[in-house]
C-alpha cells in the first residue's frame, strides 16, 4: 500500500462523505423540527434523481440547471407529504413512534411501486452532462468533478442552512416551533405551515443530492435503497436534530468507509461505518453533537 | 379493576384455545398446497411478531435488526444438520439458546440508547451480522446452506410435499409465544413494563429491576425468533444470507404486530392473519404483471392503515382491552 | 384435540406423500410456468424475459419458416397441435417465494414443467420443488456451476455454466499468449451473491491451474453506494486483465469510477451478467471499446444463419431491445422444453423428463452458436460453447471460439 493510494482513498472518501451529509441533511432538519425519522428518504432521493434524468431525457437540460428545479420540486412534494400523511401521523394518540416509521416505510414501498409503475425497471444514466465523465488530477489524485460539485454544494448548502436558521424570520420560526410547538400557536404561528415548510426545505435538500448525484450514479426504482441506510447512521452519528452533525457525520462515514476498504476486505467495508457507530453512540448516547 | 383484568386473562385464554383448536381442523378441510402455504407462512410470522413484540411492544424497545436471531436460528440448524449430522431438533434449541446470549450481550450495552438511536443500532448490528455471513466461506458464503431433503421423517422434520407437519409446528410455535406473551401480561415483569410506561418517574426508582426484565425479555423474544428461523430453515430447505438475515426481514417480522395493535396480545396474530395472505395473494394474482401494482397496494394498505389505526387493529374489536394492556 | 391430532397428521401426511400428482388429463392446452423477478431490484431482467418468453411462444404457437424446433406448423404436433400457454410468477428475488410460487404453479396452474429463474438462489429452492413434484425444470439463464451437482433428477441446463464460460476465456488467454501478446496478471472482481462468488472462485482456480498470477481477488459488496475504493485497488494492481463479475448497476458504476480516477485497464473481459445488458451500454458505453464479454449469444450469427435475425427482429418488436446474453437463453429454454413435450407426447412429469434425456437438437437448430443441445447424467449440456465477444463500434463481434470468431481480437483494449 503506497501513500499515494491512501491520500486517494481519504480524498474519495471525504468528498463521498459530505455528499452522504449532503443527502442526510434533509433527514436532520426534518428531525430536529419534529422528532420524525423520514423512512422514504431514500425514496424522495430516487424521484429526484428521476427528475433529473427526465429533464435531461426529454428536455436536454444540465443537471446543472435543473438541480434548482428538481430542488423545487421535491420541495413542493416534501410539503405535500407532509400535509397528507405526515401530520396525522404525528398526531396519532397512541403508538405515535411507530405510525411514523410506518406510514413513511408504507409511502417508500407505494414510491418504489409507482416509479416502477410509471418508469419501468430499467436501469437509466444520464449520459452526459458538464460535470459527469470529468475529473480532475492533482498531482497524481484524481477527484471526480461530479463528486467535487456535489462537495461544494453540500458545503454551501450547510453554509446556508446555518445563515437561513439563524438569521431569517423563518428559521426562528422553525427553531421555536422546535423548541415549543405549543408556545408558538400562542404568539399566532401556524405550526402546520411551518412544519410544512420544513418537510419541503428537508425534501429540498434532498433534491439538491439527487441531481448531483445522478450525474455519476445510476437510476432505477430502488437505487434509494443504498442510500437509506447510510443516511440514517450518518444522521444518527452527529446526533439527532443537529444540521452540522449530519455534516460531521457524512464527513466521518465517507471516511471510515474509504479506511475499513484498505484494511478489510471491500466486501466488508459497511462495517467500519456501522461498527463507529456502535462505538460512539455505546459512549456517548446521543450521537457526536446531539442535543435532544 | 383486578377481578375484571383476571376474567379478561380467562376468556383470552379460553378464545385463543378456541383459535387454536379450529384452526388445527382447517387443513383437514383446505387440501391445496398453496393455501396451506400461505397458512404455515401466517403462523409462522404471526410466531415472530409475539416474539417481537415481546421485546418492541411490551418493553418499549423497538427492535428492527430481528432478522439477526432468526438467521443465527436458521444458520445453527441448518449448519450443525449438514456438517455434523445434528437432528434440527438439538439445532432448533442450540440456535435458540445462542441467540438468547447474544441478546443479552447485545442489550448490555444497548439499552441505555434511546429512541432512534436504539432502533438503529438494532439495524447495524443486524446488517453487520450479514455481511459477516455473506463472507463465511465454511458456512457456504453467500452461496447459503442446501439442505439435502430425502424423505420424510419427523426426526429429521422434513416431508417433500405435504405440508401439514410444518403447519402444525408453525401453529405450536405461535401457541407457545402467545401464552409467553400471555403470562407476560401478569408477571412481575408485565406490570413494570406497564408502570414505567405510564410514569416515567417509576422507571428511575425501578432502574435496575427494570434493566434486567428488558434483558430478560430480550433473550426470550431472541429464543423465540431463532425457533423460527430454525423452521424456516427446515420448512424452505435452503438458507443464504440475504433471506434469512436481510433488512428486509426485520421488518417483516414487525409489520403484522404494528398493524395489529403494537404491545397487545392479540396484535401480533390478528396482523399476520391479514397482511401475510394479503402480501401472498398480491403478488401471486398481481405481481405477474412486472409493473410493481402489487406494491402500491401494499404499501397503500400499510399507511392507511397506520395512520387510521394507530393503535392497531385489534382496536376494531374491543375498545376494553386497550386500557387494560396499556 | 390430543388423541385425534397425531392420528389425523400422520394419516394425513401419508396421503400426501403417496399421492401421485393427480393424472394430467390431455388437452389442447400446454401449460408451462416460469417464475422471474417481476418486481423489486431485478424487475426489469423478468420484464425482460416476459419478451422473450413470448417470442418463442408465438414461434411455437404460430406457423414460421424458421429451422428451428416446432416452428413449422402451428401449435405441438406431438398433442394434437395442443398450443402451449405460458404462466409467469414473480419470485422478487426471494428464495421462499420462488418456492412457494413454483408450488403453485405446479399444483393450481398445472404446469407441466417450470422454467427459470435468473437469481441462483432462487433456482436451488425452485428446482427443489419440481424435484418434489416430478416436474422437469429447466435453468434458462442460472449460470452458477453448484446448481447441477445436486444429484437432482429433473433439473436441466442447455446452456453453459460459471466454469465453462470461465474455461473459455483462459482458453482465450491461453491462445493469445502462445501468440507473444503478454497476460501474466489478472485482478478478479466479483460481487457478494452467488453469482460473484461462484465466477470468482472458478477463475481463480482456473488462474491457478493454468499458471496466471492473480493481484488483486476483490469481492465487493453489490449495490454500493460508492467504489471508489475497490477502483483505487485495482488501479493500484494493474493487471493484464481486469476481469469483472458484476450485475448492471454495480458494472456502470465501476466503469464510471474507473474514468473518474484516472484507471484505464489494458484488458476488461467481463463475465457477463451486466456487461451484455444494454443499459449498461447507454450509460457508459463510450468507454467500453473494446471490452470483451463471455457470453452464449451473438447477433454475428445471423449472417451464417438467416433466422437468427428474423427471430432477434422479432424480439425487438417487443421490447425494442436486441437479445442478450440472458433473453437468447429464455427464449431456447422455452424451444428446448416445448420440443421435450412434444416428443414426450404427454404432459406427464416423468415423460417429460424422459424425452429431456433424449435431447438432441443440432447446434443448427438454435440461435445459439453452441455445438449441439444434449443433456449429461447430471442434466448439463457440455456442448453449448460459449463464446467471447468485443465491444467494437457499438456493437459486439465475435472473438472467440476460433471457429464462431468473426474477428482478430484487438488487445489491448484502446
């Protein structure tokens, strides 16, 4: 093993990881909101990456380009869902945990039935676009150009999660709504409203992985499946409601994904994932930077 | 109160002897193999999700990595049957006693998380356990276990083509965790479980007997899903690692108890009586078409109902019971 | 509920066991099942098939000027010209349920023989099952090598297994050194499932007979999210020969991870699978000149032999899709059983079986550039050779065999 396969292991790594916070972004801020595990994520990423493709197929534009309107469009649907199924998840009397795994679980299996339905089974890839195929070469390691967007684009969109929680009448509306969704009925916040605004931020940020990702991945109704997972451990191992763990944890799977592949066999690189997040969470309980 | 819950425990006990009973006849009457199937199938997942339920829905503990004690099940079987020529009988009881240890050695650590960070350690350590197998070249890889079937014998439990001695150990299995379930119910165990659900602030003075129940009820539902797997292992006669461990299967195995009525006694069993012939048939008469109808329904039947019944169910038929289980 | 029970099972279970599957009565109606992923992760390889099922039933159903068994004339003249109807059930993949499906279509669809399966795992317990019924099954497109040893007495394959297609290549290695060109290395990559790891071992055995050096035998998990990793080691490995075992998805994305990181193999000769499927070939296809695929099939034949083309036409008419790899085997499993039924004049399990044993169709008489069609004790048929093909200007030449090849081999790949 020479170094230089190392630092390109570690470099695939890191830029594979913060695509895995990119796509578990979503799932965080969701949850943080309102202490609901989305079990469709997955699924939201396929249909966006459908999206993509679709647009490209039929209309020839750049995933590039459309990356802000499939965005918008998931976001569309991420509210949707939220108002029809969502909400009366979550106001269910008994069991409330549970209905919501399963209403979402239920609504991945009709999402996979339908883009079967409607797309077939084949396998699409969007063929060409400016960023697929390319990559660049620095000094002997190589980092693939769609995977390089992807990583600036999480970044940014971590960036701009911070400002827009933070600094806009909105966040701080999804911040208190968090915090109290009681005490801010009071002071005439519609709590409906900016749940549903949640679920399409959330779904949005989904959207923004999807086109980045269908740039280089293949699509198919149950590509979502790969991905679930690893954005469930991502998400849980920076700690449930923190945008930056999500961040910090995509980096940290992307990482150790690349390091157990050097040292195990590739077969079994999901291990080192799951095996670091046995160890964090057996030490501290509530994730990396967990709050709740 | 206590006399109406100790006449409430007779009558369930009386109704599910009555259940048992007829349907023990049914076979007599229904002869088509595919029936009789879907039938063992029933039983069986409605064996698992009491077992399942025993650790999710009493104690609170929502297990969605089950599929790990059902595989160790079916693997010890099926492992010690072909490389050793041990009766699937001694593999059934060492499969369980195997997963109740790992269990408990498993809870230890796990029951201090919370929520989703139980629910998804449950996942990895599930997922992990695969792989593992996936790449175990003495216990076939990922090329499983065939289990070479030569005739039929209630020593080595296998029958090539009648269906009727799995059918009735897959109905035992679901009678024995029903009436684990049901003693459960009236254990010491049961009213802690009921009473640090009802007030959070018992379970901080109950801590340490507490912890030590849920390890109890842990390496019960474990034995109880190994038994299980063990039969399945008989029952299909071939194991590999994605279908007998897969996530998929977890879930499986929690559906019919979340559909029925979650942490109740009848959940479970009423769930897999209409989900599993529901799953089979929708694929069976739908499914052919390649056009993934078979999961819409599926999927649809599983939100609305969730979501119309989120107690489950069991709801439907007795308003009482709830009360009493909660 | 005590006494009466263990008399009622045991009588039971005896009735069962003894019972002979009810006497198929003659009708004008040949039944056969076939049992595919018709939803789930492989749906679309069992839509697929539905095509070319449905090709060699009109074939066999309708009157066709083609040399090929029972395409002249219309329906089975062996039964009356008794027309064949096909029943398809849908697995998911699942070993149980392939199990359970293929127990319904033997008891309530009555079929006189199943075909199948695509996934392995799923063949063992279909197989199992027609075993239990003496019901001939046929492997259409498995390709794992375990599956024949089992001693089983109504399974059969017409086409080639893991280890021949394996064979061929190192015969093609074998061929092209004894030429100068240089292969002394290779790296295996192989998935996680049966499939990978049956292809993986063959080679590396047949690697280890024939004197290659093996530097890198990865085994990946299938369907990751990402193989970057896996890439670099082979990168890293740089073997004559890059020769992979992966299905559809995990083939584009390697592919794709090769560009990305800069890796350019001086040979690819894949095992097949998702290295003939087209989708493969839209996505990536543009850096895959040259890449050499085992396979069973290749459209290079209907030049020899005109009806290859009509048939493949047809076929496109359906899915708007060239045969493969898996559909040209689909579609002669179906030829092969229908013949056995015919000649077998009866749709009884055992006749069956006993005409299968008789097989012998001239390699002429199917689309396949196989020596012939005859079925070894265990079932196997030792004559389909396989072939190995290059991707050269979008669309594949026959390399080898020397008598199939249509073409020099252009080494290395670009």
């Amino acid at each position: 093993m020479t170094a230089e396969t190392i630092i390109q292991s570690l470099a695939s790594g890191l830029l594979m990881g913060l695509l895995y916070g990119l796509i578990a972004v979503g799932l965080a801020l969701i949850f943080g909101l309102m202490d609901v595990v989305n079990f469709a994520h997955g699924e939201f990423l396929m249909i966006a990456m459908y999206a993509t493709f679709f647009l490209f197929a039929f209309f020839a534009v750049d995933p590039l380009l459309s990356a802000p309107l499939v965005a918008a469009a998931l976001f569309l649907f991420g509210a949707v869902v939220y108002l029809l199924i969502v909400r009366f998840a979550v106001r269910a009397k008994a069991n409330a945990g549970m209905v919501q795994i399963f209403s979402t679980f239920g609504l991945a299996i009709v999402m996979r039935g339908v883009a079967q339905f409607f797309f077939t089974p084949d396998y699409r890839s969007v063929t060409h676009s400016w960023l697929g195929g390319r990559t660049v070469s620095l000094g002997g390691i190589f980092l693939p150009v769609p995977q390089l967007a992807g990583a600036m684009v999480a970044i940014a969109a971590f960036v701009g999660l911070y400002f827009f929680i933070n600094r806009t009448d909105f966040g701080r509306a999804l911040e208190a709504t968090r915090e109290d969704a009681g005490a801010v009925a009071l002071v005439g916040i519609d709590k409906n409203r900016v749940f549903a605004l949640g679920w399409g931020l959330g779904a949005a940020l989904v959207g923004l992985a999807g086109a980045i990702m269908a740039t280089f991945f293949y699509i198919y109704p149950d590509v979502g499946a790969s991905f679930a997972l690893i954005a469930y451990v991502t998400v849980a191992l920076g700690g449930f409601g923190s945008v930056f763990g999500a961040f910090a944890g995509g980096i940290i799977v992307g990482l150790v994904e690349a390091t157990t592949a050097l040292i195990l066999p590739p077969s079994l690189k999901s291990v080192g994932i799951y095996a670091v997040y046995l160890l964090v969470v057996f030490i501290r309980p509530r994730g990396l930077f967990g709050s709740i | 109160m206590d006399k109406n819950f100790a006449q409430r425990r007779r009558r369930d006990l009386v109704v599910a002897a009555a259940f048992a009973v007829v349907a023990a006849l049914v076979p007599l009457f229904v002869k088509d193999v595919y029936v009789q199937n879907i039938m063992v199938l029933t039983l069986m997942y409605a064996a698992l999700s009491q077992s399942w339920n025993i650790l999710s829905g009493y104690c609170g503990q929502i297990s969605l990595g089950h599929a790990l004690y059902f595989g160790i099940g079916a693997y010890t079987t099926a492992l010690l049957f072909t490389k050793f020529g041990v009766l699937p009988w001694f593999g059934m009881l060492g499969g369980g006693l195997i997963s109740a240890l790992i269990a408990m050695a498993l809870g230890y650590p796990c029951f201090r998380l919370r929520g989703h960070y139980f629910v998804i350690a449950t996942i990895v350590i599930a997922e992990i356990a695969l792989l593992l197998f996936q790449n175990w070249n003495f216990a076939g890889a990922a090329l499983g276990i065939d289990i070479p079937v030569r005739h039929d014998s209630w020593l080595t439990f296998q029958f090539t083509r009648s269906k009727l001695p799995y059918f009735y150990f897959a109905l035992v299995l679901a009678a024995i965790a029903w009436l684990v379930t049901w003693w459960l119910e009236d254990s010491k165990w049961g009213y802690w479980w009921r009473a640090v659900k009802d007030n959070p602030d018992a379970a901080e003075s109950l801590g340490v007997v507490v912890f030590n129940s849920k390890m109890g009820a842990a390496a019960v539902s474990a034995f109880l899903t190994a038994v299980g797997g063990s039969f399945y292992a008989q029952f299909v006669s071939y194991i590999d690692p994605e279908s007998v461990m897969g996530f998929q299967f977890s879930l499986l195995m929690a559906l019919p108890a979340v559909l029925g009525g979650i942490g109740t006694l009848w959940g479970p069993v009423l769930g897999a009586v209409i989900l599993i012939p529901l799953t089979e048939l929708t694929r069976s008469f739908i499914g052919g078409s390649g056009r993934g109808v078979d999961l819409i329904v599926y999927g649809t039947l599983i939100v609305l109902i969730s979501l119309a019944r989120p107690e489950g169910l069991v709801g439907l038929f007795s308003r009482r019971r709830k009360e009493a289980v909660r | 509920m005590t006494i009466s029970r263990r008399n009622v099972l045991l009588g039971a279970t005896a009735a069962a066991a003894l019972a002979p599957i009810a006497a198929r009565a003659e009708t004008s109606e040949v039944v056969i099942g076939l049992t595919y992923p018709l939803s789930g992760a492989n749906a679309q390889v069992g839509v697929d098939a539905q095509k070319a099922y449905e090709t060699a039933l009109d074939i066999i159903n309708k009157a066709y000027d083609f040399d090929l068994p029972l395409a002249k004339g219309e329906g089975l003249p062996g039964l009356g010209g008794a027309k064949v109807r096909l029943v398809f059930a849908d697995h998911q993949s699942d070993p149980q349920k392939g199990r359970a499906e293929a127990e319904r279509l033997i008891t309530q669809e009555k079929v006189c023989a199943v075909i199948g399966t695509y996934q392995s795992a799923v063949a063992v317990t279909v197989s199992q099952i027609c075993e239990r019924y003496q019901i001939p099954f046929i492997s259409a497109d498995n390709s794992s090598p375990s599956l024949h040893r089992r001693g089983l007495k109504f399974y059969f394959r017409a086409a080639p297994h893991d280890e021949m297609y394996s064979a061929a290549m190192f015969d093609f290695f074998d061929a092209l050194k004894k030429k100068g060109t240089k292969i002394e290395t290779l790296a295996l990559f192989h998935e996680d499932t049966i499939f990978g790891t049956d292809s993986g071992n063959a080679q590396l055995k047949l690697a280890n007979e024939r004197g290659y050096k093996v530097v890198a035998d990865i085994k990946y998990r299938s369907n990751s999210p990402s193989l970057s990793a896996e890439v670099q080691q082979l990168k890293a490995a740089n073997a004559d020969v890059l020769m992979p075992s992966s299905y559809t998805t995990d083939g584009i994305l390697l592919v794709k991870t090769m560009a990305e990181l800069g890796y350019k193999p001086n040979a690819i000769v894949a095992q097949d699978a998702g290295f003939s499927e087209k989708a493969l070939y839209d996505a990536v296809g543009d850096k895959l000149e040259g890449v050499i695929s085992r396979g069973t099939f290749s459209l290079d034949l209907a030049s020899k032999r005109p009806m290859v083309g009509k048939i493949n036409a047809m076929f496109k008419e359906k899915s708007g899709k060239d045969f493969n790899d898996l559909t040209s085997r689909q579609f002669m499993g179906l030829i092969v059983m229908a013949d056995a039924v015919n000649r077998a004049k009866s749709t009884d399990g055992d006749k069956i079986r006993e005409a299968l044993v008789a097989t012998d169709i001239a390699g002429e008489q199917t689309i396949m550039p196989w020596k012939r069609i005859k079925f070894d004790e265990m079932g196997q048929n030792n004559d389909a050779d396989p072939v190995l093909l290059q991707y050269i200007g979008g669309k594949f030449v026959t390399i080898s065999p020397p008598q199939a090849a249509v073409a020099q081999a252009v080494w290395p790949m670009k």
